[in-house]
C-alpha cells in the first residue's frame, strides 16, 4: 500500500520504518529538518522506565523496552543509558503505592528503599524521614534525537521517501479517495498516519480534539562537588520526585551539568509559529530553590536550559485511532510529556492499525478519541440543556396556555437525555453513566425542591447555580470514591490531594447542614443537635473519607502541606493580619458613627469585605491558586456552619452571629437563609476553581466583576444614582461605574503585562 506519514518525530518516524520494513511505499513529510527542536522530540535524554501507577502503561512499557533494543541493534548505535532510576515521594503518596502496585502485579523486580538507604546507595540525593523510594534498574534515558535520526536513516535503507520542510496544510477524504495537500504538492494515497504532536489540532479542526499544548522549560546546573556522584554509573539515577513533580537525568556526557525539569504543565502555545521566549527567570529561580534542598552538592549556575513543547489530554491518556469519517486516516497524538519512551510502540500500534494488523493483543480502547470527548461533551450538553429548560421557564408566562407545552418540551428533553445515556451504555462504563444521570436528577431535584422549602431566599440564577453546583460535587466525589473499584468504573481517576480534601470538606459541610433541617426529637435542644451531628460527621464521613483518598492522617497531610513550602505560612500570615485589621477598621467604623449618631450605611460596611476579599484573592491567584482553593472551600463550609448556628441558635454564639449578621445584611437577604455572603464568596472563587493557572485572567474574573465591579457599582450607585433600572433599585450611574472599572481594570493588567 502506498501510505503517507504526516509527522516524523517520535513516533511518526518509528511508524515510518516499520512501514518501509513491511514493504509499504512509505512516505514521510516533515515540516522542518530531521531532529528539529520546535517539537517534543528532540535533545540529548528522555526517561525511559517501567515505574508508573496505571498498570497497563507499566504492560506497555514492556513492549516498547523490546523495540527499543531491536532499534539499537539495527542501527548499531547506543541510544539507550541504562542508569536506574527512583520514583520517590511521601511514603503515603497514592501514586507512589500505586506504582509499587503496578510493579508487584507486572512482577518487575524493584527495591523501595528510605531515605538512609537512599543516601547510601546515591549520596547526591537527600530525602526526608517520611518519604521512600522505589528503584528499578531498567530505567535509564533515550538518546531522542538520535533516535529520530535512527529511525529515519533505517526507514530510508529500507526505501521510505522522506520529504523534509514539507508543511502539510489538508488530510482530507473525497469519493472514498484520500489526499495530502502540502505546501509543495498535492497526492492520493491507500492510508494516511498523522503523527503532527502540537499541530495535530489545526489539521483536524472539525474533529475539536481535547488537546492543549504549553511551552515546557529545562535547565542544567552544575556540579558544586563531588563529581562523581552524578554520573551514569549507577551512582546517580533518573529521577521522579511524585510529591513535588519534578524530574532530572545524570551527567549525559553531552551537556555539562544536570538536567531537571518540572513536569506540570505550562503556558498555553497560542501560537506555534511564533519564536518562543528562553527560559524563564523566575523559574530558574525555582528549579535552583529545589536543588538546594534536594541536593546538596549542585551548583547554582546554569550550564544549559531549553525549551520544548507538551501536546495534553485532560487525562494525559494517548490519542491512538481513526479518524472519524476519514477510514483511512489514523492519529496518534496527546503524548502529554510522558509520551517518547512509547514513541517506538505507538509508531508500530499505529502503522499496524494502517495496514489491518490486529496483531497487538493488548486493549486500547481508552485511548479513541471519543472516550477523552465523550465525558466533555456530556457534561457540556447537560448544563447547556437544562439552562434552556430553566431559561424557558423563567421567561415564559406562568398561564395555563403555556404550561402544557413548556411540559411536552421539558418531556422531550428529558427522553433526549435519557436516551443519550442509555446510549452511552454500550461504549462506557456502566458505572459512569449511571452516576451521570444519577447528577443529572440530583440537579433537577435541587432546583425545583430549594425554591419551595427556602423561598425569597435566592434569585432563579442563583438556585442554577447551587443546582449545577450540587450536581457536579456530587458526580466529582462519586468518582473518585467509585473508581476505586474497578468493577463499578474500569478505568482510573486522577486528581492532586488538595482536591480531595476540598470535596470532603464540602461532604462534610453539606452533611451537617442537611441534619440540622431535620428534626431529631423535642427532647434533643437545637444546640445539643448541632453539637451531636458535627462531631459525629466529622468523625464518621470526613475524617475516614479523607484517610482512604490520601492514605495517611490528614491533619498530618495538612501540616506538611502547608510547611512543605514556606511561601505558604506567610500568605496565611498575610490573610490573617489583613483580616484582622479589616475588623477592626469596621469596629471603629462603627464607634465613630454610634458617638456622633450617625446612621452607617450597610453598603458601605458591606464594602470593606469586599475589599477584603479582593486582596486575599488577589495574593492568592498570584502566589499560590491551589492553597487559595482549599481556603476558600473551607471558608464556605465555614459560612455554612455559622448559618445554620444562627439559624438554629445555637449557644455560646447563635445571638452573637445573627446580630453581626443582621449589620450586613441587606434587601436581598429576606428568606429564610442568608446567602449573599456565601455567593460572594462562591462568585469569587468559581474562576479560580475552573481555570487554569496560566489562565491568569480568567482566575482574576471573580475579583474583576464581583469584588471591583460590583463594589464600584454599588458604591456609586448608592451615592449620586438618580435614574433607576425599570422594577429594580439598581442604578444607571451605578452599571455605568461597574463597567468602566473593570473596563478600566483590566486595562491596567494588560498595559503593565500581568
């Protein structure tokens, strides 16, 4: 078969030379030069290892070990260092025992080592008495660009055509026939494999491949002393450190130095052609701070740094399939920054899946594309579904005329969704489908029970909101909690550990809410009934819910949490003093107006917390969002304590609650239940919660249109507002001020390059 190869990095180099060796005309097109460095596929080492915490990776492993050395041995070249290698964290860390797990059911010989060990064995390293580490002596790194190289110069001996800056613009289908469009030509071939890494999006725009592509960033420092305890001999390993996700080579012999590099994603590549900025110094800064206390015998000087490209799947899960509607053409992409060590693996899966060979006995199935899109575009639809349903709703006139049509469509919806789901059941788990539609009633529920028993309570948008809000938590939880049985979900769950500590913390603030709705008995006070059900689901739900999801006391968890990095005990200093002196300045606020009998206003009181707000969010989304997040989540577990406290009055502080309360009230706090605080600090911290943190903006949305357009609005609106929106008491000049701050604003950001 005549079968063109569109990208020859890692992988489509590999598919191009199994191809070529099975007789295929082959043919491979490549933007740029052979090894070229505006990829992912290039520089002088990639780790290689057995050690990961998904066992069907650590199975793959083995068949691309095999590859590996038959790729050596044709091109008679040592492209593998084999040096070992440590996987190490927290001896509690999940992935850390999951990795060991996968180990153990693989049965890969391995060492788990502590931290007196760890020194003895590799006297560079320096871990901590909590943590272990697991060695396994077939790590090592990969020469990647001569292993580009390799692949390319053997797919050639074997006769593959090789055309080098050859931009292909279109893969496209017409009347069963497939064509590659480049910037030189246009040809038909039998079967087509793109293997384009972060241009994969632009050749498949219709297909809204879930990929994301951010700059990545290397440095090299050099050695203080003791030079020989980083070097390949053994002596000094490839490394993963899982608590802090960092990882480093030895001495490679081609670079001065040591190489090491955060794994988390970076900033979004807007723009892939565009020349890209050299390392940044503020992480220089951070990668010299790790080595410093990791070890001791570097230096601070860079020798070398770099940068290259990660093309990510929400789930860092491979892309490997066919296209859809396309027959003939077949992906792989998503290699997410842990992708070239299967590279000579997914180049002979793909370059088989090409020619019809079913050889590969392994299941792939998660890595289709509509497995990563699925659970996107479900989730998407729902939310975008029912906001029509309540729109419509809330819109309509409330008359007998259109309530039986509003029911038919709101019916239709319903048997939609339903057989969407039913659907889903022969290509997912059952598990997940069932907690989908399980969230999806949780939603309706909420939304149509919370205006009946909590009326004048909140707006329509606002029971959305907490609608929406409780069904995500409730799908978000199940999840993690489910997937830890593989009966029920079949696939794993990741997530960080703060995020799980949020959700118990919500569980259990939740929990405790809900009990104090429902009577208990007339004998039992209020009071005694709070006390009861806190204690009791602080114990019973959130202290052995947390135990399981972080393998270890949480409070020790949170110690370590907060003291593993010292940036974090001077912003909780920092919140602290600022909200100090925000009390007291409200106290003296209010002395001054009670002396002179002035009547205060409760905007303007309201407004100090506004402020507040702005400025611990602000410092948060600049310094460290994670920390903020769980902060924020406790706080309005917080706020939902001390309501049901004043509600429920209960003593020592139920009357001292609903006094301070009642000064910041307002007209919007009629019902039952007092949530405006609550939405405030929800408003502010939703941007947070979903953005990502070189989003910066995006995050800093809440403070923008909350916490300075609102205030803004508010203020002026209640000073010199004349002319008043038709059936409310919002002001004309009051929106006006909203806008042009945040106008205003953001204008700020982007002229001094925040």
């Amino acid at each position: 078969m005549k079968i063109a190869v569109v990208g020859l990095g890692g992988t489509g180099s590999a598919a191009l030379r199994f191809l070529a060796q099975s007789g295929h005309n082959a043919v491979g097109y490549e933007q740029f030069h052979i090894g070229h460095e505006h990829g992912s596929s290039h520089g002088e080492s990639r780790i290689i290892r057995y050690t990961y915490p998904d066992v069907l990776y650590t199975q793959m492993m083995s068949d691309s070990y095999k590859l590996w050395f038959d790729l050596e041995k044709e091109a008679e070249e040592e492209l593998f260092i084999r040096c070992g290698g440590l996987y190490f964290g927290d001896k509690n860390d999940r992935d850390v025992l999951a990795t060991e797990q996968a180990l153990i059911a693989s049965n890969l010989p391995y060492e788990r080592l502590n931290a007196e060990q760890v020194k003895e064995k590799h006297p560079a390293f320096h871990l901590y008495p909590h943590e272990i580490a697991l060695f396994q002596k077939d790590s090592g790194f990969l020469r990647a660009t001569r292993c580009v190289e390799a692949n390319i110069r053997l797919a050639k001996t074997y006769g593959a055509i090789v055309q080098e800056n050859t931009k292909v613009q279109e893969v496209y289908t017409k009347d069963n026939k497939t064509f590659v469009r480049s910037n030189s030509c246009e040809e038909e071939y039998d079967r087509v494999i793109v293997t384009a890494g972060p241009w994969m999006s632009s050749l498949f725009k219709s297909l809204d491949l879930p990929l994301v592509t951010t700059r990545q960033q290397i440095v090299y420092l050099n050695i203080n002393d003791h030079n020989e305890y980083f070097q390949v001999n053994g002596t000094f390993p490839v490394w993963i450190d899982s608590t802090d996700n960092l990882y480093g080579f030895p001495n490679d012999g081609q670079i001065t130095g040591i190489k090491l590099a955060y794994h988390h994603c970076g900033e979004i590549i807007s723009d892939l052609d565009a020349e890209r900025a050299p390392v940044d110094e503020s992480y220089i800064e951070e990668i010299r701070g790790y080595a410093k206390k990791r070890f001791p015998n570097l230096g601070s000087d860079v020798t070398y740094s770099q940068t290259c490209v990660y093309t990510n799947t929400p789930n860092a899960d491979f892309i490997i399939d066919r296209v859809p509607n396309q027959s003939n053409v077949f992906l792989v992409s998503g290699c997410s920054g842990h992708g070239f060590k299967f590279t000579v693996l997914l180049g002979k899966i793909i370059s088989m899946m090409a020619t019809d060979d079913n050889g590969y006995q392994r299941d792939l199935s998660r890595f289709k594309i509509n497995e990563l899109c699925k659970a996107i575009f479900i989730q998407n639809s729902l939310i975008s579904t029912w906001t029509v349903v309540y729109s419509i709703r809330m819109f309509s006139p409330q008359t007998s005329k259109y309530r039986f049509p509003f029911m038919l469509f709101q019916c239709t919806v319903t048997v939609l969704n339903g057989s969407a789901m039913l659907m889903m059941l022969f290509f997912e788990d059952f598990g997940l489908c069932l907690l989908l539609v399980l969230s999806l009633f949780l939603s309706k529920a909420i939304f149509i029970a919370g205006p009946t028993l909590c009326p004048n309570t909140c707006s329509f948008i606002e029971w959305l909101l907490i609608s929406m809000g409780c069904s995500g938590f409730f799908l978000s939880i199940n999840l993690h909690w489910w997937s830890r049985f593989e009966d029920v979900i079949n696939r794993p769950i990741y997530t960080f550990d703060y995020v799980v500590v949020c959700e118990c913390l919500l569980l259990f603030g939740m929990i405790v809410s809900i009990l104090q709705m429902i009577p208990w008995s007339t004998a039992i006070k209020s009071t005694t009934q709070f006390y009861i059900s806190l204690v009791t689901t602080f114990s019973v739900v959130f202290l052995p819910q947390a135990y399981s999801f972080l393998n270890q006391n949480p409070f020790i968890w949170l110690f370590n949490y907060i003291f593993h990095k010292s940036h974090r005990i001077y912003l909780l200093l920092f919140w602290l003093i600022v909200s100090l002196l925000s009390l007291l300045i409200v106290n003296i606020h209010l002395r001054y107006a009670t002396a002179n009998n002035i009547t205060y206003e409760k905007t303007i009181l309201r407004k100090y917390f506004h402020l507040l707000a702005i400025i611990v969010y602000t410092s948060g989304i600049l310094f460290d969002t994670h920390l903020l997040t769980m902060c924020s989540v406790a706080f309005i577990v917080l706020l939902l304590l001390l309501e049901c406290i004043k509600i429920k009055k209960v003593a020592p502080l139920g009357d001292i609650i609903r006094n301070a309360w009642n000064m910041y009230e307002n007209e919007k706090d009629i019902g039952a239940i007092m949530f405006s605080h609550i939405f405030l600090i929800i408003g502010l911290s939703y941007p947070v919660w979903i953005a990502d943190d070189n989003k910066r903006l995006a995050q800093l949305s809440g403070i923008i249109s909350v916490g300075i357009g609102d205030s803004a609005a508010s203020i002026v609106g209640s000073k010199i507002g004349i002319y008043k929106w038709p059936g409310t008491k919002r002001t004309l000049e009051g929106s006006l001020a909203g806008l042009i701050t945040q106008f205003l604003f953001i204008t700020c950001l982007w002229y001094f390059g925040t």
